[in-house]
C-alpha cells in the first residue's frame, strides 16, 4: 500500500468581543491505526484548536512583503 497520506493544518481558536479568530499553529499528519500527530509552532491559550484539511492558500510559499521604491526628487539629493 503506497498510498500518500496528506498533512493536515492545525489552528488556534481565539473569541474576542463576539468574533472568533484563526491563527495557524502548526501541522498534523494521520498515523496507521487512525491517529493524529501534531507538531505545534505555538501553544495555544485558549485551549481550543482545529484540525482542518489544508486549502490553497494556507500552502501558498510565504514571500516577504516588498517595500514600495520610493525615489526622492533630484533636487532632494543634489544630483542633476
């Protein structure tokens, strides 16, 4: 049986002021006999975490947000 099992995403369940907020924690992967294991990145406080089957955009590559390129005028920096 070479059946590839999928990874699962693991959140941490947050209320405040009657909204509840998501926050990913960390990863979970099914064991043979029907188990999960998680690997968590953060402890959650609330105590309450949801195991979900993962979407597109939680497996998107993480890219560093790009700073605008800001050009100063050239009579700022003196140069013609």
């Amino acid at each position: 049986m070479n059946e590839k099992k999928s990874h699962k995403v693991v959140f941490a369940l947050t209320e405040r002021q009657g909204k509840t907020y998501w926050m990913r924690v960390g990863v979970a992967w099914p064991n043979r006999d029907g188990s999960l294991t998680l690997q968590l990145d953060a402890i959650p406080i609330s105590g309450k975490l949801q195991v979900r089957e993962p979407e597109v955009r939680d497996e998107a590559p993480w890219e560093p947000r790009r700073r605008p390129n800001f050009e100063l005028p050239a009579q700022l920096t003196g140069s013609d």
